[in-house]
C-alpha cells in the first residue's frame, strides 16, 4: 500500500482527488490540507511515500515545500499540479527535482498512472506544460535585471528601489533602460506584461 499525502487548497478539489485516489486498492490517502506551511509540518511528521502538492498554497507554495523537503533528504516522491504553464515554475520544479509536474485539468486517471510511473523511478511531466514552456521566449535578463524587474512590479518610486538593491539612482536608471531594450518594450508596465506573459516571472 502506498502512503500519499495531498495537499490542495481548493477544498473541493481536495476532497474529490482524496475520495478518486483512495479508491485505489494500492493508494491510500493518510491525510490531507489547504495549507502549505501546514502540509510541511505533517509531512515531516508522517512521512509518506508520496506528496501531491498544488503550486499556489496560503503561507507556504507547493514549490516552496518542494524544496524543504528536497533539503531535508527526505526520501518522498513529489507530484506538483498547476493550472500555470510558467516557465519560472517549471524551471523551479526541476531545480528540486520533483518527480511529477502536471495539470489540475488532466483526467484522474492520468494523475493515478503518474503516481505509478514515478514510483517505478520515472518521471512525469505533462506534454502541455512542456509544450507552453519550450514555446515562451527564452528569458534575456540577468539575475541583477531580474531583480530590478522584481521592484518594477511592486510600483516602488526610484530612489525606494535603489535603496534597496544597494544601487544608485542612476545604475537602476541604466538596468530598466536595458530591460525595456532587450523585451522591446517602452513603458515598465509592458516590460512587465512580456516577462509574466513568457513566464520569467509569476
């Protein structure tokens, strides 16, 4: 018998994967919750063979948990379901080396075959995902740009960014002037759009 652990904030959603897994002689469904930090805690605490986790949670994301889990050692496969094609997602997903990386709107029964098929050592992304990703524009800017990007989207005045990436006012000028030239944009809002559009940022 397998041991799964999910952990899906919408409750319904929830309840129903609960119910379809466990109706699976070989699965069974030990506990379950809406919260990321929560699901960390019980996860550690009962250690099951197989966490299914959904990408955006309250407190904790389910990528966020990946990586504890991955840091910890724990010997867990991973299943992370999203309804976002986002290349900076799915960059993340393989960075701690999750297991499975599919969508919310695939049929049950393609979820239950993953959760074989990782148990056997393989892994398993959805051909949509993979399909979305390799078509969005390869990501131009720098990890210092991406910052930069970062503090864009959160409407911060100028000099309130340039205080906090440690830069002066007119560096910060020279990197937004770069992001706008390398995305082809003219405004710091279409910069933003292109990068969310490609899925550079969330």
């Amino acid at each position: 018998m397998t041991t799964l652990f999910l952990a899906e904030d919408q409750i319904m959603l929830n309840t129903t994967l609960t119910t379809i897994l466990n109706l699976e002689d070989d699965f069974d469904v030990i506990a379950s919750t809406a919260d990321g930090k929560e699901a960390l805690e019980k996860i550690r605490k009962l250690q099951p063979e197989v966490v299914i986790l959904d990408i955006e949670m309250p407190q904790l994301t389910g990528l966020e948990v990946a990586k504890e889990i991955r840091s910890a050692g724990l010997p867990i496969k991973i299943i992370i379901l999203t309804t976002f094609a986002r290349e900076c997602y799915f960059q993340e997903a393989v960075e701690y080396n999750v297991d499975a990386y599919l969508l919310k709107d695939s049929p049950s029964d393609y979820l239950v075959a993953s959760i074989h098929q990782i148990l056997t050592g393989n892994r398993v992304f959805s051909p949509e995902l993979v399909t979305s990703v390799l078509r969005a524009e390869k990501n131009p800017l720098t990890k210092r740009e991406m910052s930069v990007l970062a503090g864009l989207q959160t409407g911060a005045s100028t000099a309130k960014m340039a205080e906090e990436l440690f830069l002066s006012e007119g560096t910060l000028r020279n990197y937004i002037s770069s992001i706008l030239s390398k995305t082809g944009t003219h405004s710091r809002i279409e910069a933003i759009n292109i990068a969310k559009k490609n899925g550079w940022i969330a």
